[in-house]
C-alpha cells in the first residue's frame, strides 16, 4: 500500500513537470525570413577600410574586413554609396547608376565582392538614391543639350519676373533649390546640392529608368536596396512658396515647412509600384529582395512607407525615433512612449527597426555620452524586430568635434560659414574606422599621406584591436546581444514595458514554454533602486544574461533578494526570469530526489 500510495505521487509529479517544463526544440513556431529580426551593418565606404594607402575606403578594404562581419554576427550589409560618381556629395550624387567609381575599384571588384559576402552568409545591401543624379549624369548633359528625350527627365521652372527663382524653396544644403546655368532662360531644381539636380517622377520614362537600374542590379545577385530621401520625389506642382515658421528669423531649410516639397502622396504610390519589382523579384530569385526606405516625417507619414492596407510599401521604413525624438536629457517615460509609439502604430504583421546613428546624425556614445554606449546596445539588440548598426557602433566610435572649417568636406557644411558650420556638418561622424592603434588607425598604413577626413585623436585607446582582448568590451558585448537575440524568446516573444517612478526603464520578453527575460535600464547618473516585483509579480529569482561592461552584475549570477536591487548609474542588464512556476517546479524535483531515497 505504501508503494502504490508513493507511485501514484510519482506519477502525480511527473505530470505536474510534463506540464510545467518543455525542452525548447519540441516548440515549434513558424520560421522567419532572412531579414526578420536581423542585424543590418551600415558601411560608409569611405571611411571603413583602405587598400591602396590613398587615404580613402574602397572596396577592396572592405573585402579585407568581411570577416569582422561575421564575427561581430551581422544578418547583412549596408553600403552607402559605391557608384560613379564626382562626389560633390560623396557618393549620393551618382553619375552613372550602373558602375563604380573607380576611387572604390572596379564593378567587377563589387562583383567579387558580392560572391565573398554570400559566401560567408552576408546579405548585400545596396543604396539606392532615387531623388536626384550628378549634374555630370549622361542625362542631365543631354537635358542641358536640349535633347528633346531628356529635357523633361529634370525639373525645370520659368523664373519669376524679376528673374529671382520660381519661388522661395530651400536645398537641404542651405542655398536656393533652384539653379539657372549661363545661356538657360529656366532654373533646374536641387533640394540637395547644385550639382544634384531633382529627377522629374511626373515623366514615366524616368520610373522606366529606375525600374531598369534595379533590375540590372537585381540580375547581379543584390539582396535588396536602402531607398534614400524617398520623401523628396516628387514636388507639388503648382510650385508655390512654402511658408516660414517663424518670420524673424528669415528664410533658411530649417526655419521653413515643407509641405510642398517633402511626403507627396505621389511619392507613396512610387514605392508601392516598386515594391511589385522587388517581389518579382523575390519569386524569381527565391529569395526575399529587401526594401527599406528613409525619410525623416511624422510617424503617420511614416507608417504609410509599409504599406496602405491595400498595396505593400517598403519591408520596413527607417525608425529614426530614438535620434529625432530623444536625447541626453530623455528620462525613462520619453523612452517607453517612443517605444510603444511605433509598435502600436506599425501596421499588422509589420516589423519592427530600431536605430541610433547613421552617417547623417551624430554618434550614439557623442550624443548621449560615452558612458551610456553600452547600455543602449543593450535596449536597441533586446527589443523586438531588427537593429541596424552604423560602422563604430560596435566599439563605441565618437564624433570628432575639432576638424576644421578648412578641411570640412560635407557641402552641407562647407556651403555656410566658420562660425554656424558646425551646427550643420556630417563629417564627424564619418571619420575612419579604429581598428587598431597603429598608424591611422589601422584604416589605412603608414604610406598613406593622409586620410581623406582626419582619425579621432582617440584610437590609440579605443580600436577594435583593444576590445577583441577585453572580455568586458563594447565589442564582447555587441557580439553577445546578436547571438542572444536570436532565442526564440526575443525573435517571437512578447514584449511589455514600464517606465518605473525612479527614471528605470524595464521591459520583459515573454514566449510560451521558453524562457522569459527581462530588461533594466537605468537611465539615471547616479544609482538607482528597484524592486523587481513593480516589473514581474510572479519573479521569485532572477539569473544575469548579459550586462554592461562596468555593472556590479556578472553574467551567470543568482540574484534572489529581488526586491531589493541596485543599478550604478547607466547601468542596463537583461535577466532571466525565474517566476513562480518554475520555482514550484523545482520543488516538485526536490520531492521526487526525496521519494525515490525514501523507496530506495
């Protein structure tokens, strides 16, 4: 009677565990595509790697350095611009869409380039500006010939009586949009530089030409494209002035509203025709092609680049959130809200991006502060959907401040003066990669006259060199987030936040029969308490998954008095959650352990 009484508590037990416990590869859920929940690589090509000791990127250099890619643990690659191109804009104003500019190499060293990336398992990004070309493109000369073909490829405009432009619009760069070359009664224009005139999307030949600019590239095994300032395609046409915001302060790009220039509906419908191209050929190829698209709007306008419930947009336009809408001064509220804000208002069965830097926007470690570089890794690779990393990223890379008026490059600067340009300049975050603490930083060797923008001072300090010895650097950790990221947990798991009363910012990531996570960011400079039950009730222990470099908390650490814990000052740590359930399942082991010693 007391072993029947004992088996049946067994079986008792047993059940409860069955119930309780499921090993992680008998869950199955439904597997994603390539880019879901990947890591995407932003390279600056200028400044990644150079392999000819001209003081400038190529890709050569970057064929040297694919396998930092697949250490670090990217899904793919995204390179700015590599076409032909007199790079009055360093690339975004392309004379030749279909080649190289040789300052890079050659197409057949992209080529070549393309077959080693796939190789290792690397996707291939390529930046597509559809906007504008160089004022050197074959079919702006031929536009400025006359040449009845390509006249209307361009956007030209009568001036106004007096002769001043057609109206008040304003370049990006700070000069008039519009431009009259000698012998020409109309002005072409530019909302970038002068020598980036508009392409004119009202011509259908001009679609045809992109259309065949894609498939060309498509045909050469390119896994997707990054569609640049997509919102300036097309203008309103009746060409009217746009309003200033604040009228003392006279006209300038920034103090106007751009209703009549930016986020045209127009503009909408040409990424929806697009994105039939790319799904043509996804089908064909087998493969999914890839679309993203930037533009800097509100986020309705925003949203509207996946889709408008009818047609399919881009796969994921560019959540820029996190640079526009927070800042140093940003407390745990500001973050939760602009959080929940996109993935509340994404379209259903969209996903999800997450960016802090690009080569247009100052640095994450510049614009929150050095110290807080990891802890930002550690929110941007935990929360759900897809992260994008800019070149440095990984090892904490800063803006260098002090370059000059005289060696400024970016037109965007350099078209202002000594005293205003540093409001305005992109170069500081363009400089070159810090690979080690040899000469030049590694990006380039000792028999290189110069890099084309200078090397931050601080090289010698922080390279990735440096950090590869480190266990406890950035770049340990970058690597470690990617690889967690991809538990099924943080690829289809939930995810609930709490912006908590003592400026902590928290989040769990939930999965049905896996394990549950949590993360704590502490947004304070200074130390910060937390009882862990305001964030999980069910909690009865917690165990450290990763942390930043400098945390009290150590990776593998039992945390048990959870009501009680300390956070230093920026400090972010991702937790596994040991709840109630598994507790009681514990206990029902320790049962077990002592029943079969009381049989046996």
């Amino acid at each position: 009677m007391k072993k029947l009484s004992v088996l049946c508590l067994l079986a008792l037990v047993a059940l409860s565990s069955a119930k309780l416990v499921v090993r992680q590869d008998d869950h199955h859920h439904d597997e994603l595509d390539w880019w879901e929940s990947g890591v995407f690589y932003q390279i600056y090509p200028r400044s990644f790697k150079d392999s000819n000791n001209d003081g400038i990127g190529d890709i050569g250099g970057i064929m040297e350095k694919l396998d930092h890619l697949v250490d670090l643990g990217v899904t793919g690659v995204w390179f700015s611009p590599l076409f032909k191109s007199p790079m009055k804009d360093f690339g975004y104003d392309i004379s030749d869409f279909k080649d190289v500019d040789p300052l890079f190499g050659t197409l057949d060293d992209l080529k070549e380039l393309f077959v080693k990336a796939k190789e290792l398992g690397i996707k291939v990004i390529l930046d597509f500006v559809p906007n504008h070309t160089s004022d050197e493109h074959e079919w702006f000369k031929k536009a400025v010939a006359d040449d009845p073909d390509y006249v209307d490829y361009y956007v030209w405009r009568d001036g106004k009586v007096d002769g001043s432009p057609p109206n008040n619009w304003q370049s990006v760069f700070h000069t008039d949009a519009w431009t009259k070359l000698d012998g020409k009664s109309k002005y072409y224009l530019h909302q970038f530089d002068a020598g980036q005139p508009d392409l004119n999307y009202e011509n259908p030949k001009v679609k045809e030409e992109m259309d065949d600019m894609l498939n060309f590239w498509f045909e050469l095994g390119v896994d997707g494209f990054r569609i640049d300032a997509i919102n300036h395609a097309y203008e309103d046409q009746e060409f009217l002035d746009e309003p200033i915001i604040d009228a003392n302060k006279g006209l300038f790009y920034e103090n106007m509203d751009h209703i009549y220039t930016t986020n045209q509906n127009k503009s909408y419908d040409l990424i929806y025709d697009m994105r039939l191209l790319f799904d043509e050929w996804s089908e064909k190829s087998g493969e999914t092609k890839l679309m993203m698209t930037e533009a800097y709007a509100d986020l309705d306008q925003t949203m509207l680049w996946y889709g408008n419930g009818s047609r399919n947009g881009s796969h994921f336009p560019f959540n820029f959130a996190m640079i526009n809408k927070l800042s140093e001064s940003s407390n745990a509220a500001d973050f939760k809200t602009v959080i929940d804000e996109w993935l509340d208002n994404m379209p259903a069965g969209a996903n999800a991006n997450w960016v802090l830097g690009n080569h247009d926007r100052p640095r994450i470690a510049s614009r929150y502060g050095s110290d807080r570089a990891a802890s930002f890794a550690i929110l941007e690779m935990t929360l759900p959907g897809i992260a994008v990393i800019y070149y440095g990223e990984e090892i904490g890379m800063e803006d260098y401040r002090d370059i000059s008026f005289e060696d400024t490059q970016d037109p965007q600067a350099a078209n202002t003066n000594e005293e205003i340009y540093q409001l305005y300049t992109r170069d500081p975050v363009r400089t070159p990669f810090q690979w080690d603490a040899t000469a030049f930083a590694g990006f380039t060797s000792n028999l290189a006259e110069k890099t084309w923008l200078p090397v931050h001072p601080n090289y010698e300090e922080l390279n990735l060199a440096a950090q590869k010895e480190d266990p406890k650097s950035l770049y340990k950790l970058y690597q470690n987030l990617i690889q967690l990221r991809k538990k099924h947990t943080f690829v289809h798991g939930s995810f609930a936040s709490k912006a908590l009363v003592n400026n902590v910012f928290a989040y769990t990531r939930k999965l049905a029969d896996h394990t549950s996570y949590a993360v704590v960011v502490n947004m304070n400079s200074m130390e910060a308490q937390l009882n862990f039950k305001n964030l999980e009730d069910q909690a009865t222990s917690l165990k450290v998954v990763l942390s930043t470099p400098n945390s009290k908390y150590e990776v593998d650490q039992e945390v048990t008095n959870i009501e009680s814990l300390t956070f230093d000052r920026y400090d972010a740590v991702v937790f596994e959650i040991v709840s109630g359930s598994a507790a009681i399942t514990g206990s029902l082991t320790l049962l077990l352990v002592s029943v079969l010693r009381f049989l046996f």
